[in-house]
C-alpha cells in the first residue's frame, strides 16, 4: 500500500499514533517503485546512487541489491570510507575533491580502502595536498576521477552549479596528461554534473499553463542539453587519448534521459528520486511518488484557525527561497505563516480546512532528498498499512560527515 493512495495521511497517522515527533517515515512500495523508475528512465545504463540523498545504510544496500544500480557516488571521503569498511559498497567514487588529512591518511595506510575507493580532483593542487600526507613512494596507487565542467555559460552568466574549472578539451587533455605523469595516482574515471538540467524545475505545481519563467527554464534546459551534446563528449575523448577510463559519470535525477541519450556517458548518477520529495513535484517530464515524510505534533492553538506544531525548521540547502521549506501536506488546508515560516522549535500553521486537535499528528514534506535524515536517527518503514520496522540513518550510526 503506497502512501499515495488518496487515504495515505490517515493512513499513516494510523500507524505512528505512537511515536514521538518528530518522525520520519519511509514508504517501502513507494521506495521501490521510484527506483524502478529511476532504471528505466536510465535505459539500459547502470546508476551510481548518489548517497547524500540517502543517509542510510539499509537503504542503500536495499536499492545496490536491485538490477540497474551499481556503485555509490559518496560526498565525503571519510563517508566512502565508512560505507567501505562496513561492507555497504566495494566501489565507492567521492563526487567533490577532498582536503582531509585525515581522511587522506586512512585512504593511503589501507590498500582495500585504495582498491575501493576513487578521489575526485579538478586541479593539481588537489593532488599536491595528497602528496604532502602521504607521499607516492609510501601508499599504493589511488584511484582519482577527473571533474568536468557542465555548466552553461551565455556571456558572463553561469547557469549552473559552479564545481570544476576544467571545462574544454583542451583543458581536460591538460588535466588528464598532468595525472598520468604523476607517480602514485591513477586516472579512472571521468565525471561531469548538469545541475542547471538534473536540479532545476521547469512546470508549476498547479494549474495548467506555463508561466513565462518556466518557459525561460525549459529553453536554458534545451540550450544545455544542446550544449553538452558536442562539448562533453569531446572533453571525454580528449582524457580518453591519455587514459583508459573505466567510468564516464554524469547526470542525476533530473536529468537521466537527456544525459544517457549523449551516448558518451558509461553510467549515469541519481539518489533523490528515490525519497521523492518536493522539489521533484515541479519537473515536467518525471514525478517520483512521495516515498519518504515526517510527522510533526500540534501543541498550540492560538486561534481558531492556527494552530503550532513542534519543529518544523527543516530547511534545505541552496539559495534560500519558499520552495527550500518543507510542504505540510495533512491534514489539507494548513500553510505555513510569510511572517513566521518554518520554526526551529515550533511552527504556526493558518488551517484553511480541517483544524487539528492539540496532540494531533501533521504531515510534511521535506523539499530535498537526503537533509531529511541529519534532522532523525532512524527512518520508520511503512508497508501494507502500517509500520514493520526501523533503520537507523547516518545520524543514527553517529555518523556525521557535514
């Protein structure tokens, strides 16, 4: 039974009448579902999950165990270290450089950790820094990925997020030939992230027509995939000419289609369409099922049509903005208050509908796939009506990696 379904919230309040919110709840079918999707939207390319849109271990390895997946893409080095030690994954790439002594250090001292794990570099400074913690002659060879640039650039103006500075062919050959010559690092892979593609929305939540602001993204995403369709593959080609790569990375969630369709690209990238939170309720081509929410408790009620839960400030990274707040979506009717927004330890909420009870449960949407799970210690699991278990998240291993 999917929370989907139109009794989904009732449902659910149901069956967490007991927890203490603030509580996280997991959709197991729903779960699956977005990660069935996920692979055949892939069409054919394996996906590398994206971890910092999981934070949880069980889930992780419950989706590595599904066809179509293969690998994780881990956002710190001390966390691909973990997810190798704990036997979650034997094939772990960091997606952003690191700059860890420490981290660097446990990476160099253990040659499973070098097989296991491949570093992720944009410039030889990054390779400096490893040199100066462990010099080659000292450690075994370490795996590393060259960053390509995927942002679109019109003028001055960069759309997209700002990662790597290498982004023609010229410059990845460059960055490409200066790795291989350096004893101690071996060039295995190639990675690039269309974010102003993968992570922006481009249809309204509600109503029918477009309004001109989605019509200007849908062009700059048009612009994009037109750009990449030259540019990447010839930068892939040109590291190709110094090194024999074992992996072209590219994409997320929002983009898979339009990345793998490049044909350049050897796996593709994804995690947050598997949680399906809010943000992916704007994109026009794919909508993940809500999988994943949590329940906050009301204990005021200052006027008879406000009432205030506890917590609720549960606000995305990114350019700060409305859609970076969680979304309370039951009982319906409730919205947050301009003037107040989304509290660190309590909420207003004007109930435009049914007025919840002081003890009541409320249910909400986070805007961003894994930040749901820095805020619990476990994630409840809900399957055919009610709850069957738990799992412990990231912070619940007392695992913090930012």
């Amino acid at each position: 039974m999917s929370i989907e379904a139109d009794d989904r919230w009732a449902m659910l309040s149901r069956a967490a009448a007991h927890l203490d919110a603030p509580a996280a709840v997991l959709d197991l079918d729903a779960f699956d579902a977005n990660a069935e999707d996920l692979v055949a939207r892939a069409d054919g390319l394996p996906i590398r999950v994206a971890s910092k849109s999981v934070r949880c271990r069980e889930m992780l390895r419950r989706v590595l165990a599904r066809p179509g997946f293969s690998g994780v893409l881990a956002y710190t080095l001390g966390e691909a270290i973990w997810l190798v030690r704990t036997g979650t994954c034997d094939d772990v790439v960091v997606g952003y450089p690191t700059a860890e002594p420490g981290a660097l250090a446990q990476l160099c001292r253990d040659p499973q950790l070098a097989g296991a794990v491949t570093l992720m570099i944009d410039s030889p400074e990054q390779l400096d820094l490893v040199d100066a913690v462990v010099p080659p002659h000292r450690r075994p060879d370490l795996r590393v990925s060259l960053d390509l640039d995927c942002s679109l650039r019109l003028g001055p103006a960069v759309l997209g997020a700002r990662r790597s500075p290498v982004r023609t062919p010229e410059q990845a050959e460059a960055a490409a030939e200066h790795i291989v010559a350096r004893p101690g690092f071996r060039l295995v892979g190639v990675m690039g992230y269309e974010a102003q593609i993968a992570g922006v929305a481009d249809r309204r939540r509600t109503g029918p027509a477009a309004r001109p602001g989605e019509l200007i993204v849908r062009g700059m995403k048009a612009l994009s995939v037109r750009d990449l369709r030259t540019r990447r593959p010839a930068m892939v080609e040109a590291v190709r000419r110094r090194a024999d790569l074992e992996f072209v990375n590219g994409g997320g969630t929002g983009s898979l289609e339009s990345t793998g369709a490049g044909g350049e690209c050897t796996e593709l990238a994804a995690g947050s369409g598997l949680y399906g939170s809010h943000l992916f309720d704007g994109y026009r081509g794919f909508r993940p099922r809500p999988a994943a929410a949590f329940c906050l408790r009301v204990v005021r009620r200052p006027a008879h049509d406000v009432v205030t839960v506890q917590g609720g400030g549960w606000i995305a990274s990114g350019a700060v903005g409305s859609d970076r707040q969680p979304l309370p979506v039951s009982p319906p009717g409730m919205r947050l208050m301009p003037a107040e927004g989304a509290g660190e330890v309590q909420t207003p909420l004007r109930c435009t509908a049914e007025v919840p009870r002081i003890g009541d449960l409320t249910w909400w949407r986070h805007a961003k796939a894994g930040e749901l799970c820095e805020h619990v210690d476990e994630l409840h699991l809900f399957h055919d009506g009610r709850l069957v278990g738990a799992v412990p998240t990231y912070r619940g291993e007392s695992q913090v990696f930012l």
